[in-house]
C-alpha cells in the first residue's frame, strides 16, 4: 500500500517519495502541486483500506536564526 502511495504521489509530480523514520510515515518532496500531492497520497491509502491524514509543510530556508 505505501509502494502505492509513493508511486501515485511521483506521478502527481513529487521529486521524492521515502518512508519517514520508522514508518508508517511517507515524506513527499516536491517544489510545486503540494496539496494535489498529498491528495493523491491519502486517496491511494483509501483505495487500500487504510485511513490516512497530511500536512503541506513549508520549507524553512533560513535555519537557526
């Protein structure tokens, strides 16, 4: 089911797709169509019978400030 997800979400248009930690987590990479994206990931899990939620997040560009 994540292979899935991942696949769709690189289909959507992520440049990256990868477990995050331990799992069950993905983490999505991409510079545009964030929210499509995360869509697709959430549809795909569905489609599976797994519930799932996201969050676009933006990128911090600056560090410790």
């Amino acid at each position: 089911m994540a292979a899935r997800a991942a696949e769709m979400a690189r289909r959507a248009g992520a440049k990256a797709v990868t477990l995050a930690g331990t799992g069950p987590a993905l983490i999505a990479f991409a510079d545009r169509d964030h929210r499509k994206i995360a869509t697709v990931m959430e549809l795909a899990f569905e489609n599976s019978g797994v519930q799932s939620r996201s969050w676009v997040l933006p990128l911090d560009t600056q560090g410790v400030v």
